[in-house]
C-alpha cells in the first residue's frame, strides 16, 4: 500500500486542519458546524468529532492505516448524514437549499469511498466486494455525480445569491452563474454515468478550486474575515474541504480514459 495521489495527501491534510481547528476553537471546524444548539454535551460530542478528523487524516497519511482510516471515516460521515444533514432536509424537504448539507457531505463520502475502495485490505475485499474495488469506486463516482448535480441545479434556483459571488472584473455575472450551473450538472451526470468520467471529475475539481481562489479568498483578504468564525471564512474552509475530496475523487478515476462515450466495464 502507499499514498494514493497528492490529492489524498492534501484530502488528508484538510482532515487534520479541521480536527486541529475544532480542538482550538472547542467547537466544530466552520465546515462542520452541524450539531444542534440544544443537544446535551454538545461540547463533548464536538469534541469527539474534532479527535475522529484528526486521527482519521493522520491515519489516512500512513500507508498500514489507510484502509481502517477511511473506513471510520466512512462510518463517522455516514453517522453526521443521517443524524444530522438529512434530518434538515427533512424538515423542509421541497426546499432545495434544505439539502444543501447533503450535498456537501456527500462530496467528502465519495472521497473516503474512493479512498476505501482502493486500499481495502483483502479480507474486506472478499467480505464486502460491494463496497470496494471497483463497485466502491462506481458508488464514489456517483454520489459525487449526485452532489454536482444539485450545486449545478442550485445556481439557477438561487441566482440572486450565486450571481453576487462573481468576480466584479467579469461581464455579465448572470451569465456565468448560469453557465458554471450548467458545468456542474454536466459534470455530475457524466460523473455517475461514466462517460466521460476522467475529465469531467478533473474539471469540476478545479471548478470548485478556481471557486475558492477567486470568490472565498479574495473576500478574506480584503478584510472581510471579521473572526475566524465569520460567514466568508466557514465558506472558504467549506470550499476548499469539498475542493480537496473532489481532487481525491478525479484522482480516483486515473485508470479511467481521458475520453470514452460509454460507460467502461471493469
């Protein structure tokens, strides 16, 4: 076994940022704020979740402890969609900005998927064959495929608020929150389906990079982070998380074409 790509190496150094973030601010990591106000110990189950980012990116960084590191990953993220995003959505469930969290949640599960499939020793192999290999890959594929699409669709729901985020030194800023909607959607379609797999992953991760870069770091810098728990500094944290599990899963699709009309059997 050994580190998968750079984007697993920088995947996992979000991990420990977060957990490390969590531990200093003793509550979650800005894009991870998630636990309800009103929950008992609160506090410690914040902590928790700091200590379970932490060990879980480190672990992802050392080759013997990749696989069980995902797969408590998985576990904890599967936990925090159940019990926590889906149950927003829930509330308001023709809302589409009420599943806003699943989405994002999801991008990181498909990248700890992506991961899991790949370094999954050979007795979880043989004991869950669905979840792995190439089964667990095509599952990554597609719920990454699912959250793209739903960013996509969100970009035309909800242009009034997308429309501002463009950069002021482009034209025509609904034009190009219409057209990265349509990007993503493209993308994500592409993604689950397998065609065109490879580069479809590889230009929605750096859609989402040049997102953050040229939106959420800007912001930052012209002084709009008023603490370090301001709005534009939970976006970007969100940002660049959901940036680094994208890269995790292009990476994922390496042994995929650059470019195939149809979905490729493995």
């Amino acid at each position: 076994m050994r580190i998968a790509s750079v984007g697993h190496v920088v995947f996992a150094a979000t991990l420990v940022a977060l957990g490390i973030l969590g531990l200093v601010q003793g509550d979650l990591a800005p894009a991870w704020q998630a636990i309800p106000k009103g929950l008992p110990a609160r506090e410690a189950v914040a902590l928790l979740c700091a200590i379970v980012l932490l060990a879980c990116g480190t672990g992802l960084l050392w080759p013997r402890t990749i696989a069980r590191s995902a797969c408590v990953l998985l576990a904890y993220l599967a936990l925090k969609l159940l019990l926590l995003r889906l149950p927003e959505a829930l509330h308001a469930p023709a809302v589409l900005g009420s599943w806003y969290g699943c989405a994002e949640t999801l991008v990181v599960v498909a990248a700890t998927w992506a991961l899991y499939a790949s370094f999954a020793s050979e007795h979880d192999r043989r004991r869950f064959a669905f979840a792995t290999g190439s089964n667990g890959s095509r599952i990554a594929r597609a719920l990454f495929g699912t959250a793209l699409v739903f960013f996509g669709a969100s970009h035309f729901v909800y242009a009034n608020l997308t429309t501002p985020l463009v950069p002021g030194w482009l034209p025509a800023h609904l034009f190009w929150a219409w057209f990265f909607g349509c990007t993503y959607i493209a993308a994500g379609v592409a993604v689950a389906t397998g065609i065109f797999a490879r580069l479809a992953a590889a230009l929605a991760t750096l859609q989402m990079g040049m997102f953050t870069l040229l939106v959420w770091v800007p912001m930052l810098a012209a002084g709009h982070m008023h603490a370090i728990t301001g709005p534009s500094w939970k976006e970007f944290v969100a940002s660049w998380t959901m940036t680094a599990a994208a890269w995790v899963v292009a990476d994922a699709c390496r042994g995929m074409p650059w470019f195939v009309a149809v979905p490729r059997r493995h």
